[in-house]
C-alpha cells in the first residue's frame, strides 16, 4: 500500500532528513521518499498501518501533513 503525504513547514534538507526519519520510525512503515521541492512525502507501508498515523508521526516533528492520496 503507498500513502502520499503533503507536507508543509520544511525549508532544507535536514527538515526532509527529520520528517523521514520520522515515517521510517513508524511500524509497518516500508519505504519512505520525501521531496522538499514538491511538499509531499510518499509512503510505503503495509495494509494495516493507518495513514493516520503517518500523519501525526510528521506532526511530531513540528510540520504539518495531510493525506494526499492512498493507493493499494
């Protein structure tokens, strides 16, 4: 399953390296790929793992996400 997250607050690349960091933490979590020029972070993850909590996963970190988009 792959969730697309649109992230906003991140202005470099250590803010990409935290939000990563972050959703890789998450259990299930397989695959992450966070773009700082497009806003958005895509996510790899197993059926049982709730976009929800990809979501306050990044809200953790200080920046704000919102599901874009989940595909099977």
């Amino acid at each position: 399953m792959k969730t697309v997250l649109k992230v906003t607050g991140m202005s470099c690349t250590h803010c990409v390296q935290s939000v990563t960091k972050a959703l890789q933490n998450v259990a299930g979590v397989r695959s992450v790929s966070v773009s700082l020029e497009q806003g958005r972070a895509e996510v790899e993850h197993s059926e049982d793992l709730s976009p929800q909590s990809l979501v306050s996963a990044v809200a953790k970190t200080g920046y704000t996400a919102d599901v874009q988009r989940t595909l099977s």
